[in-house]
C-alpha cells in the first residue's frame, strides 16, 4: 500500500494528513478533469509538518486525493455539518459545488469498494498507532493537520481566519490543551479562531476520548499562511508552491510543541 504512509516515532504525539493526497487511483477518466479531482488537496500539508518526526512524532498520512474517498467523513454517510454545505464520503461535487464525474457518479458498490481499499486502511493504521502509543504513555495528542483555501464562498463567509482549530466543540481534548494551542495561534497576532465553521472531521470526533487518555484536535490552515494564494484559482496558477519560509511555521513549531507538552505532563501527573 505505497498510497499509505506511516512514520513511527515514540513521542505521544500522531500528526495525521487525511488530505495531503493526490492520487486518483486509476480513475481519471472519470473525472472531468484530473486538475478538478486535485484542486480541493490540503496541498504541501505533510511537507510543511515535517518538523513534527525531529520531535518525535508519529505521522500518518495517505497519498489518495480527497475527491476518490474523503478519510475525515463519517463512513456512514452521515453529515459532520447537518444544514450546512460539505462534501460526502465519496464527493460529487468540489468545494466549489463543480461536479467532479463527467458521466453518473460512483453507486453505493463502488462507495463500498473505495471504502474498503482506502478509508478502512487508513483507519486501521491510525487506531493501531494509538494503541501502541497509549501502551507507552499515559496520554497522546492525535492531530489532525488540514488546510483550505482562504475564501470558498458556499462553505464559509468571507475569509477564514488564519488558524481554525476543532475540538467537537470541547469534548475531544481536554481543555487545557484547547487553551495551550489557542494562545500559541493568539500570539500569532494572525487570525485564530476555535470551534469556529471547522469544529473538527470525523477523525477528532472519533478518536478524541479524553478519559481514555487520546486527546483529538484539527488544525485547518487557511493555506495563504504557506503559499502565495492566488485571488482566483486556474490550472496555470493552482496548486502554488510551497513558500520556503512560511510566515505560520514558526507557530506551527510552537503549537505542536504545546500539544507534545501536555501530553508528556500527564506522565508526572
């Protein structure tokens, strides 16, 4: 599964990239463009993290694109955001609301099939690596690193803050690791916002359990913190390149210092 990336570290700290990917595994004639299929990426996440191994960390991440299986949707189908717009388990259409199928969309077998070959790996390697990191610490911090562009007008109004950090609305962290990260953000002096449009994907829903010692968050990033985000978006000038030096890497060493902090304090506690 080379689609499946897992760098084990021993710290108590996952940073997991459900959205990093751009491979559209053999479908791109379904697609009405392979560019489409590739837009809506959380692009250069897993290279703007790669600090996060020199601390130890463990990383997850999956090479597939977002549009052939969306890893943070409830794999029911159910709606993280009811009366809001989103994307489904299998997408139809972009962010944007552009259909992403030049013909029928996938049926409920082929759903199934992309569910069994991506989805419930990536979750089976994400559970495992919390397991083995909880037999060896009393807590772990899972989080769950995206980014968006900074204005996508049917998802959100206007522009979004620089940093959206999602705890399911308080109960997939415990509160003082909420508060570590958000003052790092604070401190930024760039925009910060908690439990905000993003209150966190089915990842942090699903794993956070404070009691049982996994503490879940998502970062969104709105992505002009790290490229050079153009005001519209064509296949000449999408995606951006990576800036080499981005303005909120210094923050994002910050916060995930914090998170690795509280999580080695509750082997003192």
């Amino acid at each position: 599964m080379d689609w499946l990336r897992v760098h084990r570290g021993d710290a108590p700290l996952i940073v997991a990239f459900p959205h990093g990917g751009t491979g559209l595994a053999g479908l791109d004639a379904q697609f009405v463009s392979p560019w489409l299929a590739q837009r809506d990426a959380d692009w250069w996440i897993a290279a703007l993290y790669a600090f996060a191994r020199d601390l130890g960390a463990t990383t997850v991440a999956t090479g597939i694109s977002r549009s052939v299986i969306d890893c943070n949707r409830d794999p029911s189908g159910v709606s993280l955001y009811p009366g809001q717009a989103t994307t489904e388990l299998v997408p139809t259409t972009t962010f944007d609301g552009d259909p992403l199928y030049a013909g029928v969309p996938p049926d409920e077998a082929a759903v199934a099939a992309r569910r069994r070959a991506y989805f419930d790996p990536y979750h089976a390697a994400l559970t495992a690596e919390i397991a083995r990191l909880r037999a060896m610490h009393p807590r772990v911090v899972l989080y769950d690193a995206h980014s968006i562009r900074s204005r996508i007008p049917r998802l959100f109004d206007g522009e979004l803050p620089q940093f959206a950090i999602g705890t399911n609305s308080g109960a997939s962290c415990a509160v003082e690791l909420e508060a570590a990260i958000a003052e790092e953000c604070a401190a930024s002096g760039l925009g910060h916002v908690v439990n905000g449009r993003f209150k966190g994907g089915w990842t942090t829903r699903h794993y956070g359990d404070p009691q049982q010692g996994v503490h879940a968050v998502q970062m969104e990033l709105a992505l002009r913190g790290y490229v050079d985000e153009p005001v519209s978006i064509d296949p000449t000038n999408w995606p951006a390149p990576l800036d080499p030096a981005p303005v909120i890497a210094p923050t994002l060493r910050r916060v995930l210092d914090a998170a690795l902090a509280f999580a080695i304090s509750g082997e003192s506690a």
